[in-house]
C-alpha cells in the first residue's frame, strides 16, 4: 500500500471484505502468499487469524510463504 494511505485501516476492511464474501459463497478456506518484503501484511494476516502453511520457491529473489484461513466454523 502507498505510505500515504497506510494506517487508515483500508487494508484490514479490504481483507475483512474478501473473508466475508468468501463466506458467503460457502468456501472453506481461504488462501494467500505473501513475500519478505510485506511484514506488515503478514502481521494483519496472522492477527485476522490466517495461519502460515509453508514456505514457497523463491522469486525473483525473495522468500514467499502460504497462509490459509479456515471458515468453517
């Protein structure tokens, strides 16, 4: 996100957005990755509850993880 807009909460609402939509539509699971250089994504993805599944290959250099967040309740 551009550092003009970080700290407005538009990256939680857009996750919250998607979970919720995903929901709706009867998913189970819901999957991401991100890269080393988004830590501050990874800290709102763990703290909306998506838990790391794996380290991925490399690209471009950088180091890649999966998170999946489990909606069944």
């Amino acid at each position: 996100m551009h550092p003009a807009f970080r700290g407005r909460a538009i990256a939680r609402r857009l996750m919250e957005m998607c979970i919720k939509e995903a929901r709706l539509g009867a998913e189970h699971v819901l999957g991401l990755h991100t890269s080393a250089i988004m830590p501050d994504a990874q800290h709102l993805y763990r703290r909306l509850g998506f838990l790391q599944v794996r380290e991925l290959a490399p690209l471009s250099g950088q180091q890649y993880w999966l998170y999946r967040l489990d909606l069944r309740p």
